[in-house]
C-alpha cells in the first residue's frame, strides 16, 4: 500500500471511530447503603443504652423532681428560682459556671477546671445539650443535666477526658443573664 493511502486511510478511520456516541461506564462497585443502615442501628443502640444508665441514675435520686426535655435529655433544679421568668434567648449573653461527672458521680472536669463562660446564646460554640440546657435556666438557678454521649461529645469524645459515646451528667451554676445590646 501506498504510504498517503495508509495515511489516508489511517485519518478516515481516526475520524470514525472518533465521532462515535460516548457509551457509559458500568459502576465499578454498588452502594447498598448497608454501611449507612449498619451506622443508624448503632446509634440507635448506642443511645437506648445511654437513656437506660440515665434512667438508673434518675432512680437513685432520692424525691428530686426531673423532667425531660424535648431535646432528648433530662434535669432537675437545685436552686429553681420560679420568680425570676426571664429565660434566655438566642443573641442574650449569660455568664455561668459548670462542672462535668460520669453517670458514677465521678469528676471529669471540675468548675475550677472550665472557669466561668460568657457565652452569647446560639452565636458561640457549645456542645449540643450545653446549649440548649442553658436556656431552661433563669439568673441564679443551679440545675443537674443528664446528656445522652449522642447530645454530649458523641462517638469521639472530647479527646482528652471524656471517653467516646459517654454520657454525662453537668452541674450548671447560671450567674449571670442580660439581653445582647442591639448593634443595629
């Protein structure tokens, strides 16, 4: 054959071959979803276990009155200040002290140890039950939270000293609670 012939033919079967309609890869590998079904189930028993140790804890009080949240967690007041009704609300800046126990009543973090907060309500970084605990609570109230792990630090713990899926119980002293100056 002739080489412009070959080139020839080479170019009108390049063109051909490359003005074909793309065809779809077949997936490698199928999700099942089975990896996402497994990690609900685990949560789901993670937290069943969780509320099952608070509500041994709840039963060992002695005449304490604890109520539950729709959040998901629980609590009892120490000092209820039932005169005061101004609750926080997002933007308010409270100023409180608070301590942290295992279900065991044994001393993760002490008040000493945290110090005291100024936080500004649901524009600053809390745990999840810490932040909406803060809101039941009036000026000058102590009140006792039980946080499933799943509400608390989670599945990795605070990495430090609170253990992965540990449920805790927070002491919190409310010392101070005023409405956010308006900046606008």
């Amino acid at each position: 054959m002739h080489p412009k012939t070959y080139f020839s033919v080479l170019v009108v079967w390049t063109l051909l071959l490359g003005c074909r309609e793309p065809e779809a890869r077949k997936p490698v590998s199928v999700a099942s979803g089975s990896f996402l079904k497994t990690s609900i189930e685990t949560s789901k028993q993670i937290l069943q276990k969780d509320l099952a140790a608070i509500q041994s804890y709840i039963s060992a009080l002695d005449s304490v009155e604890v109520f539950t949240s729709h959040y998901g967690f629980s609590y009892f007041y120490a000092v209820d200040r039932q005169v005061d009704t101004l609750l926080p609300k997002p933007g308010d800046e409270v100023h409180f002290t608070y301590s942290v126990q295992t279900l065991q009543n044994e001393t993760i973090y002490d008040t000493t140890a945290i110090g005291s907060i100024r936080y500004v309500v649901d524009r600053e970084k809390l745990f999840e039950g810490l932040r909406e605990a803060i809101k039941l609570m009036k000026k000058g109230e102590v009140a006792t939270f039980l946080f499933p792990s799943a509400l608390a630090y989670g599945s990795l713990g605070d990495k430090k000293r609170i253990a992965p899926n540990q449920p805790l119980v927070c002491s919190i002293y409310m010392l101070d609670h005023s409405p956010l100056a308006s900046t606008e």
